[in-house]
C-alpha cells in the first residue's frame, strides 16, 4: 500500500522580502528598466515601496498612502511626476543610455 503524498504548500514569492540594502535594489530596478515593460516598473517601484515601509515612502512622495497604492497597482497610469516623486522617495533616480 503506497502512501499518499500531502500536497506541496506554494507560497507567492515577495521580492520586498530581498530587498534589504540600497545595492539589491539598484540591481532589481536595472534588471526590471531592462525589460521595458511599464506594468513590470510600478509592480518593482512597489515591491521596493513596501520594502521601504509605504506609509514612509508616501510620505517622503508627498502622496496620500492610498494614492501611492493606487499609482503602482497592476494596469495604473500614473503621471510621470508621481513616478518621479516615488523614485526619489525611494532613493532611486532612473538614467539615459544611448542603446
């Protein structure tokens, strides 16, 4: 008599829980600017946002917490000023390259 596996518990992957230094998160912001994909930018300006503590973050934006919420939620359009302002409250400044 065989024994039935217990099925495998997934947990959903957090990539605020890596990043815990200034360098780990130049490195995810590159890799995520290399991929050009805007909705893949506001989820990584996210995941950095919570890293950081949002209601910090919010605060240094100038931003309302559930404004900054809603700008990096899936499918936003957020103004680029707003992008800008979460940026730099994250300590984070995007360059130019010619490609």
């Amino acid at each position: 008599m065989t024994k039935a596996k217990a099925p495998l518990k997934l947990v959903a992957f957090d990539a605020a829980k890596y990043l815990k230094d200034d360098h780990a998160v130049a490195e995810y912001m590159s890799a995520v600017m290399e991929a050009n994909d805007t909705d893949l930018l506001l989820l990584a300006l996210g995941d950095v946002a919570r890293a950081k503590g949002m209601t910090q973050v919010a605060k240094d934006a100038g931003l309302g917490r559930e404004s900054l919420y809603k700008a990096l939620s899936p499918g936003a359009k957020p103004r680029f000023e707003t992008v800008m302002k979460v940026a730099h409250a994250l300590g984070v400044k995007f360059t130019v390259q010619s490609v």
